[in-house]
C-alpha cells in the first residue's frame, strides 16, 4: 500500500523532470548553422568568378555535383575522371560544384586545372569555405546554391560507381510520374552488407556500423537501410524543401535530410549501387562515432521538442565572428 502510495506521488514529478531534463538536453546539443560568409556566396571557374545561385531560383543546368571537399587533392582527380566523362556523355547541360570546407591544400587548384586541361573550364564550379563548417554544412550550402533541375551529392572518394547516377535518375523520374515533382533516390550498399566489400573492414569499424545502424533505426528513419551512403539524388523541388531546414553539420546530417523529407512525406527511393571501400577517411572512429550518437539523439529530441522547425526558414543563425 505505502509503495503504490509513493508511486502516485512521486510517477508524475518525475515523469516531468525527465521530459524537461531531455529537454535541456537536446537544447544544448542542438547545432545551429554559421552564416555564410560574403565570399562563400561567389564561385570561381577557371576564368570567371560569379554569385552562386539559390535553391529558389529556376534551375539552369539540367544536372548538378555537389562534391563536399576537405583536404582532398589526393582523391579528388578519381571522382572527377569519372564524373566529367560521363556528365558529358549524357547531359548537355551540367555542372559539378566543389564545395571546398576550408581545405589547408591545393583541392581548388587541382578542381580548377582539371577543369582547364579536360576543356570544361565553365563546367566546374569552386566555393571555397573561409572556415571550416563539417561535411553536413559542406553539403548543405552546395544543395542550396546549385542549378540543377536534378542535384546528386556525390563524395570525394569516388567510392561510389558514377554510372549508377543513371538508376537514381530513373528512380526520382518514375517517382515523379504522379505529378508530384518532389522525389530523393539515395545509393545503398546495404546489399553489400556480407561481401567482401564490408567484410574486410576492421572489427571495430563493423561494430560501430552495425551500433550506428540500430541507433537510426530507434531515433532516425526506419525505411531506409543505408542512410550513409555519399550518393544521393533530389529533384530541385525536393531539394528546396529539405536543405534550407537542415540543422546539423556534422557526419549525422544525412539522417536529417531524409528524417525531413518523410515528415515532408517526399518520397524516398532507395537504390543497390556498385560501390568500393576507399582509404584516406575523414573519420576518426571513436571520436566521431561518440559525437554522431550524440547528434542523432539530439536531433530527434529537438524535432520532438519544437527546438528544430522544418516547416519554416532558420533565419537566427549564429553571427559570423
């Protein structure tokens, strides 16, 4: 009798406490984007500088890269060897915008003189970061500035088999077949999950992975099984109803874009993609797996908390120092 009387006194006080303890919580670990700089507005080809479009201007290219950089001038020539032939090929209108995130190399530099010696000097686009933002905001800004009437992110790496841009293509076309033109085709290599593709990867790398994968699966997007992959495809539409909403800047903001695209109810398609493991990651595994759980939860809470907003503009961003 005295236990169930001290469970009426004391349940919903403490039920309280917790809610405004997980409260604080995702309060202080909630990401609020820098700014950009003026100059992170403008963009440089091999012979011309301009302002970068947004995502709220009518398209001009039919196909747009993003390709996040930092400190890449070893991995980069891969990716756009694969690129350029291909967008050539298929596309008579495109463009690939390197997003360097405040590179200590020559990553501009080699973008540009790639751009000079294979003729495509308009093609390639640079936006040089003045400090450093993560990978998340590297993304984002780009997705915001580009001038596709389709933009895939693509990763430094080439990791991901570039022909595989044609499936994702085909996938957001027939997704937007209803008359909806808001559709997101991400590459998966969830098939790959017992091929020697993944297998051959460390122990603690897999443990984390598998750790990662369950901690989406509680707090992020049920749906999708490889919310990481760095090749994801959105229509124009779809695009500027995502990217300018997002928060986090940090590894984790892949979940957030297709957290915000399924209360967008913007369909997702996901799509098995050729796709190999390639060395020099930016990842330190301890420390960037702690901070990715840490963002997930965060994230999650502060949606729930009305602390993330994605049904309108985040203009309270933090000014630039």
């Amino acid at each position: 009798m005295a236990s169930m009387f001290f469970l009426a006194k004391y349940t919903v006080p403490l039920a309280i406490a917790l809610v405004l303890l997980a409260y604080v919580l995702a309060a202080y670990f909630s990401n609020t984007p820098r700014a950009p700089f003026a100059s992170e507005l403008e963009f440089s080809t091999v012979d011309t500088t301009g302002e970068l479009p947004t995502i709220f201007d009518a398209p001009t290219t039919e196909v747009s890269v993003v390709v996040p950089c930092y400190n890449e001038e070893m991995r980069l020539p891969e990716l756009l060897k694969a690129a350029v032939p291909y967008l050539q090929e298929n596309f008579k209108r495109w463009e690939i915008l390197i997003v360097d995130d405040g590179s200590k190399d020559r990553t501009v530099e080699i973008a540009l003189n790639f751009a000079r010696d294979n003729s495509v000097n308009e093609k390639i686009r640079c936006c040089k970061f003045e400090a450093n933002r993560g990978k998340g905001g590297a993304v984002t800004h780009g997705m915001n500035h580009a001038s596709g009437e389709y933009i895939l992110f693509a990763d430094a790496d080439n990791a991901s088999d570039f022909s595989s841009l044609k499936s994702l293509l085909e996938a957001v076309k027939k997704s937007t077949e209803s008359g909806d033109e808001r559709a997101v085709a991400i590459g998966s290599r969830a098939h790959l999950v017992h091929t020697q593709a993944v297998i051959k990867r460390s122990a603690l790398r897999n443990a984390l992975m598998r750790c990662f994968h369950l901690l989406v699966y509680f707090f992020g997007v049920r749906t999708i099984r490889d919310t990481q992959c760095g090749f994801k495809l959105f229509t124009r539409p779809a695009a500027a109803e995502i990217f300018p909403y997002m928060h986090t800047e940090g590894w984790i903001f892949d979940v957030e874009a297709l957290l915000i695209a399924q209360r967008k109810n913007i369909p997702v398609n996901e799509i098995a993609i050729s796709w190999h493991e390639v060395t020099g990651s930016k990842i330190d595994l301890a420390r960037d797996s702690i901070q990715m759980a840490i963002d997930l939860v965060a994230m999650r809470f502060a949606y729930l908390f009305g602390i993330y907003n994605d049904t309108e503009l985040k203009r309270q961003q933090r000014k630039n120092q």
